[in-house]
C-alpha cells in the first residue's frame, strides 16, 4: 500500500502528460522518484517491482553505471555537433555497432529520436525508394489492423488503432490495412505462436490487396511481428514468412517495426530473427540507449542505400529528411553503451532461458474468473479480460491501480494487462508480478461494482492531490 506519512506533490498544473487521463491521473497521481535494477522507488519511498520495462524500454535494468558515465563524459566532451552537413566520429561508431547486432544485410542506419519518428522515416524511405529507381507510382502504404507506428502522421494512418487518430481529422491518403492475426476463438491460451492459420492470413493480404489495389502501385508493407501496443498479439506459423514471399514477388518493401521487439524482448536479438525473416527495413528504439536518452535507428538493406546513391545527382542531397538531434552525442555514447551491456550479459539469451518460466507463470492466471485470454512470446504476455458493457476498460485499470497499491508496476490498454519487464528480471520476481496480478484481479472482481470505480484505490495519492489543489 502507499505510505500514510505526508507527501509534497510538484505543482502539476502544467505539465500535459502524454497518453493519459490528465484529470484522473492528476487525481490521484503515481510518480516515480528513483530506480535501480528491476525497481522503481515512488515518490513516498515504497519500491516498486517494474514489470513493464519502464515503457518496453529498459531492457537492461534501470540505472546502469555504464551508460550514465558514458553519457556523463560525453557531455563534458562534446555535448552538441550539427547534424546537417557536418557530424561527429560516435554516430559513425554507433551505426557500425548497430549494423553489427542487426539481422543480416541491414546494415545502412539512420538515426532518429523515437519510435515515431522511425515509422515516418521509414515510409519516406521506402516511398522515396521507389521514385528514385524509376516507380513513382508505387505510392501506397499498407499497415495492418491494431498496428501501433507512434504518433506522427505517417504512423497513425498506416496503424491500426482507431482511437489514435480519430481526434486528428483527414490523414494520409492512399493507407489501407491487412487484417490481424488474432483470433481468440481458435487461439485462447495459446502457450507461444499459435500453431495454424499462418499461411492462409497471410494469404488474405495477397487476394485482397491485389484486388483492391494493383501491385504495381504498393510501397510497402509496415508491421510489428508481434504487436505490442494492441495487446501481445502473437503471429501464428509461418504467417511472416508467407509475408515475405509476398512482398518480395510483387516488388513491396517489408518493413518491420522492433520498436518493441528489439533487443531482446522475445529472447532474440529482433523479431526478425526470432521468426527468421528478414524485412528490407527495420525500425528500433526503446531499448537502444535501454531508454536513458531518446534515440531511434531505421536499417536498410544496403541496396536501398545504394540507390540513393546511385540515382541521385552529384552534390544533390540524397535523402532530404533528417532531424536536429539525429545521432547527438550524448545518445550515441547510451547506444555504444547499451550494445556493450547486450554483448557482456548476454541478455538475448537469458530472456529465452527464462521464457519458459515466465510463459509458466502466465498461464497460472488461466481459470480466473473474467480472464478470457492469455498469451506470451519471450518475455512478453498480455492477459485479455472480458468486456464489460458500457464500461471499457476498467477492469483493467482497476487492476493496474490495485497493483500500484501492492508494489507492481503493470501495464493496461483497453482491457488487457500487459507484461513485459526487464532481461534482467529474476525468477521469484516473476512469480511476485503474476501472484499480484491474481491478487488484484480477485479482489477488484470480489468487490463488484465498487471494485472497478478508480477512486476505490490509492486513497493516500488522492489525499497528496487534494492537499496540493489546496495550496496551488
């Protein structure tokens, strides 16, 4: 539970925080001030299990020594170097230790500082691809229902989630979407990647886009190999493989989004290489600099960049796209850092160790009462609750302020729990996340209707809220 003793809250007039329920949060607010290893110290000095990877983002475990040197010396070394027309000796470091740790033949990097902002670049590059080799009229872009591309224009109408976009009016023209691969009917409780169906979904994109569309005119293809934003959804056999084939018969990019999937979270290095695909681009982020300063990478195949090259005039800019703090010193030296952390500890391999533990734990939650799915990949799961009329959501959110209480952070979108903590992350603390995530969904559920009304929870942060509202 949160501590009694009293707590001064920062004035939180100002600040507009992102993705979440401003009045409510603001409420009764959950604010973090410190972490170490796989913990969170709140700001009434409880600790706090992180079993989410911060925000899928550190996956080495929080405050790293290794990376706050690096960063540290870098700032006293050279804190800023434009990143037009000129550059600095550590991106051309970072991006040869990049292309060294990703999937075969990917190994052109350009830098950016977000997942957003890789999604946006990638379908430039891959729209400015085919104009530069002579196919202009390859013009669209297909992503795939309850994808997640980040927030920029570009992502939110190649994404799937409605709810992302909605609010924001006409998008981009000439998007449409492949249907995703879940299907709880067939599927619930699948332990892994769901066995069947694989080939025939990816099938669908072949007979339904080429009859939509002509081939001739598509761009790319953007999709997370396994979507994390929607809720872990986990592609079926054989489905990414029957993509790639598809793409590559008709002259389409495949592009993988690893925001999420990278840097192993599903006990690979990427997505890619757990389910042995190879995409023409691949986006990463989150993890890169193990979340301590924003950095995001688009990879090539060596051929795309070389078109560029080849098909541009001589002094032409040949990719008119880029961004003020593209590779800034500070987040090559966490990238280097990270990388160094990744190759000494091994944490690819100590994810797929412990995957079957994890996968185990998971599924305890099977049998509960309103749990209606479970699934995992890596160290990744998603547990779906059954809906509940006119009230989305909320067991959910219940469940995660329940949890906050008992000292676990967790995450929820919609009505589905999501896991995903740090590689470094232990045994028995895996057990502690999911023997909490039982205990809170049996007690929001015992207590009926009053267990999904928020101000059921964290009585001492709304008293801290109510106190500051007092004195502001």
């Amino acid at each position: 539970m949160s501590s009694s003793k009293s707590v001064t809250l920062p004035n939180m007039a100002n600040y507009w925080v992102p993705f979440t329920a401003n009045r409510q949060f603001k409420s009764m607010p959950r604010l973090f001030k410190a972490a170490k290893g796989n913990y969170f110290t709140s700001i009434d000095d409880r600790e706090i299990l992180d079993s989410t990877a911060g925000l899928w983002c550190v996956p080495a475990g929080h405050g790293r020594a290794e990376i706050a040197t690096a960063v540290g010396n870098q700032l006293m070394t050279l804190d800023y170097a434009p990143a037009f027309q000129s550059s600095h000796p550590l991106a051309f470091e970072a991006a040869e230790r990049l292309a060294e740790y990703m999937p075969a033949g990917l190994d052109r990097i350009f830098f950016t500082n977000s997942g957003s902002e890789c999604a946006d670049t990638a379908l430039k590059i891959a729209l400015a691809y085919h104009r530069v080799t002579g196919n202009p009229l390859r013009n669209k872009l297909i992503g795939r229902e309850r994808g997640y591309h980040g927030v920029n224009f570009g992502g939110i109408a190649v994404g799937g989630i409605a709810g992302n976009r909605k609010a924001f009016g006409n998008s981009l023209a000439g998007v449409d979407h492949i249907r995703h691969p879940l299907d709880i009917a067939k599927n619930a409780f699948t332990k892994g990647v769901p066995a069947d169906g694989g080939i025939a979904l990816a099938n669908e994109f072949e007979q339904r886009m080429m009859t939509l569309h002509d081939p001739a005119t598509i761009a790319a293809l953007i999709i997370e190999p396994m979507q994390g934003s929607a809720g872990v959804i986990v592609p079926p056999a054989a489905y990414l493989k029957r993509l790639r084939e598809i793409c590559t018969k008709h002259g389409i990019l495949l592009i993988f989004d690893e925001v999420i999937t990278g840097f192993g979270r599903l006990g690979t290095k990427f997505g890619a290489d757990y389910f042995d695909v190879i995409p023409d681009i691949l986006t990463c982020a989150k993890g890169l600099t193990n979340g301590v300063v924003p950095m995001g990478a688009v990879a090539v195949k060596r051929d795309i960049y070389d078109a560029f090259m080849e098909n541009s005039a001589a002094g032409a800019i040949e990719l008119p796209h880029g961004y003020t703090y593209s590779a800034i010193p500070i987040a090559c030296a966490a990238a280097i850092a990270t990388l160094n952390i990744f190759a000494t500890e091994k944490l690819e391999d100590r994810a797929a160790t412990l995957s079957t533990y994890f996968e185990t734990a998971a599924h305890s939650l099977k049998g509960l009462p309103m749990v209606k799915d479970i699934r995992n990949i890596g160290l990744v799961a998603g547990i779906e609750f059954e809906p509940i009329a006119g009230k989305p959501g909320a067991l959910a959110f219940a469940t995660y302020l329940k949890c906050y209480e008992m000292g676990v952070h967790v995450r929820f979108t919609g009505d589905i729990i999501a896991i995903s903590p740090p590689l470094t992350i232990e045994k028995y603390e895996i057990d502690r996340i999911f023997n909490t995530l039982s205990d809170a969904i049996k007690f929001v559920i015992a207590q009926g209707e009053a267990g999904l009304d928020a101000n059921s929870y964290l009585k001492n942060e709304q008293a801290w809220a109510m106190h500051n509202q007092q004195n502001t």
